[in-house]
C-alpha cells in the first residue's frame, strides 16, 4: 500500500443512518423510497424530463444505445480518449464508433472535426467530459441539429460541472452520470441515465424494467403489466439508493471541498509551468468544473514514467489515464477513425494524474512532488 493512495472513497457519515432506514422499511428492491430521493434530487439539479438510477454509468450508456435505436452498421460518433463503456454500450447494439481526435486545451472532443466523421449511417454523437470539464456544447449541439443526429453525453465524471452556468449533462438529449467510488459522488458501484428530451422517457421506464411497463402499472395508469419491448433490468436495490441519498445531499460541500484540493494542486504548479516543465489542466471559459481530477502533461512520455516511478519510491501513487481506444485490441477490431488521432495519441502518452480525494495532506503530498520533479533529468 503507498502511504497516499491514489483514490480514497469519500463518506459523509450519513450512508449507515440511510441504509438502516432502508433496512427497516423492508422494500430492498429498487425504487423505493431513497431512489425516489434520488430522483427527485437528480431531475431539480438537472430539470430534466426523467431521472433515473441505474447499476452504473456503463448501465446507463447501455440504455441511451437502446433508446437511441441503434442497428447493426450505425455509427456513433465519440473520442477514443475515454473509457471502454462509451464504446462498448454501442458496440453491444452492433453499431461501429468512429472515433475523431481531442482538443489539445480541454481533451475533449475536437468539435471543428466532428463534421468530417458524419456518414449516412451515423446516429449519435457522444460528448465525453473529461475531467469534468465541459465539451464545447453549442457547437455539437449546432451539429446534431443540422444533422438530425443524437446528442447524448457521457458526464460520468462531471455531475455538478456547469456550461454556460447549465449542469453538465442537461444539455444533451440523453447523459450518463457514474456513482463509481472513483468519482465525486459515489455508491460503489451506480450511475444513473439523465433524460432531457421527453420523446425518450417512457421508453427509458420499460427498459430499465426488464422490457416491462411494470413503473405504470405500480403508478395504476394501466391495469396489467406485460412484456412490451426489449430491455434489461437497470435499476440498483434500494440500499445503494440509501447509500446515495446521503452523499448526494452533501454534493455541493464535496464538490466544494475537491475544487480546493484542485486550485491548491494548479497555483502549486504554476511556477513549473511558467519554466517550461509541464502543461498543467485548461479549462475553458465556458465551463466552471468540479474538481474531478487534477492532472499534468510532462514533455514526454518517458518523463511521466519517471515522474510517477520517483512518485511511487517516495511512497505517493500517481497514474496515467486512458490507453486509447483505437489502439486497444477491441478498437482495433470494432471501431474506425476519423482523421488522424495525434493530439489524442501524444496527450494520453504525457498525462499523469495525482491523487485527488476528501483528506488528502496536501501540503505534504506537494513536498513529495517538488521532490519527485527535482529528481527528473531533464
Ligand atoms: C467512470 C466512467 C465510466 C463508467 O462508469 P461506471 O459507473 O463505472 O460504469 C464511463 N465513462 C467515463 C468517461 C468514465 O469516467
């Protein structure tokens, strides 16, 4: 074990209290009461049509391939700097990501080269936020309307960053949100699927009911309920609900809390910057963030390997992020490009992130990084 680990999962004290309740009340299948709570909180924050709670963010972008009716050949567009569910929920449908390079500034999706990726198959266009810091929305949005495509975001690491003073997640037609313990707001395992256009919300009901129209029936808008249409069974038990409830109550401290740790991190490392020795995070003035992750891109790619083996001897874990998906195995074999891939190819090799959680000594943790950096040659 390093004597700082990378992530240490957050509890606010609340979680037990709630899950006895829970316990209590004697309802441990999903939709209970705290998933209510969480429903209810989910869909003011975001003033959406539907809110609902799902196993997890990979769950829930499963759901959005689903609604958005993706048949075998479609394809989706996404950046290959992600996580492997933002393919693979599309994967799953048959369809084939084509992946199009990131911004050099926010690592986002390059939305001045989004257009040249769209095809007469292409359904969707998926906006990953990474690091919690927005993608340029009114741009993509401009394009899915045009093009009569889908705009659904992948927001699992950005509940309570804001574009243009809007959530994070409210601007697409469809988001996922992660409750994954490495994120802000945790369950353990959850995540939750965000429906902001309502042609989708009686859909989404059915098909986190197992293709059923089970949620009518229990609100006694029909007299039966029955098989109706394809699906899976989506939603958490009520004690990862309970679980929830009680760090989503506390959502605006901990974010809070976080962004210190993160401004504290970013005036460190200014000086570094300003000699030259590494980039550290951008973000956009369209975008107020919410302390995701703090990351730095080193000169190259063996200077981050250096930089996060010294980390580790002085005893702090540091890590690198995505392997890109379009040279993963997977990739390879299920996905297309667009364009070449460099930025996203030469950023991924020189990013380190540094932990980052609710507790973490950081002034000690500074120490070790000045000493981790006097130590690099260069
Ligand atoms: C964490 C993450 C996911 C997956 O979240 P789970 O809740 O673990 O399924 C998907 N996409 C991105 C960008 C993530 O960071």
């Amino acid at each position: 074990m390093p004597k700082v680990p990378f992530n240490r999962p957050h509890q606010t004290g609340f979680e037990i209290q709630n899950i006895e309740l829970a316990h209590k009340l004697g309802q441990l299948a999903g939709d209970g009461r705290f998933t209510h709570s969480c429903h209810e909180w989910l869909e003011s924050h975001f003033g959406c049509s539907k809110a609902l709670l799902t196993h997890s963010c990979t769950a829930a972008l499963e759901m959005c391939a689903i609604l958005a009716d993706i048949q075998p050949g479609d394809e989706v567009i996404m950046p290959s700097y992600t996580f492997v569910s933002t393919a693979n929920a599309f994967v799953l449908r048959g369809a084939i990501p084509v992946f199009v390079d990131i911004r050099k500034d926010t690592l986002n999706l390059d939305e001045s080269l989004v257009e040249e990726a769209i095809s007469s198959r292409t359904k969707a266009i998926v906006a990953v936020h990474y690091a919690g810091v927005a993608c340029e929305m009114d741009a993509l949005k401009e394009i899915c309307v045009r093009h009569q495509l889908l705009l659904i975001e992948d927001a699992a690491q950005a509940l309570m960053s804001l574009y243009k003073g809007k959530p994070v997640g409210s601007i697409g037609d469809l988001a996922a949100i992660s409750f994954h313990e490495t994120k802000n707001i945790i369950s353990g395992e959850g995540g939750a699927i965000i429906i902001n256009n309502p042609i989708f919300s009686d859909r989404a009901e059915i098909i986190r009911e197992k293709g059923t129209n089970r949620s009518q029936f229990f609100r006694g808008e029909i007299d039966k309920y029955t098989w109706v249409d394809i699906g899976s069974s989506y939603l958490p038990g009520e004690l990862i609900a309970a679980f929830l409830y009680a760090q989503l109550d506390e959502a605006v401290r901990i974010t809070r809390d976080r962004l210190n740790i993160w401004n504290s991190y970013h005036h460190f490392f200014e000086p570094y910057e300003s000699q030259g020795l590494l980039r550290r995070p951008i973000i956009t003035e369209n975008c107020s963030h919410n302390g995701h992750l703090y990351y730095l891109l080193l000169e190259n790619s063996e200077l981050r390997d250096q930089f996060i083996a010294a980390l580790k001897v002085i005893g702090v874990k540091a890590v690198f992020h995505y392997v890109p998906l379009h040279s993963s195995p997977a990739g390879i074999k299920y996905a297309q490009t667009s364009g070449s891939l460099k930025v996203t190819e030469d950023l991924a090799s020189r990013l380190v992130r540094l932990p980052l959680w609710l507790g973490l000594n950081i002034t000690s943790v500074q120490d070790s990084i000045r000493q981790a950096l006097d130590s690099l040659d260069s």
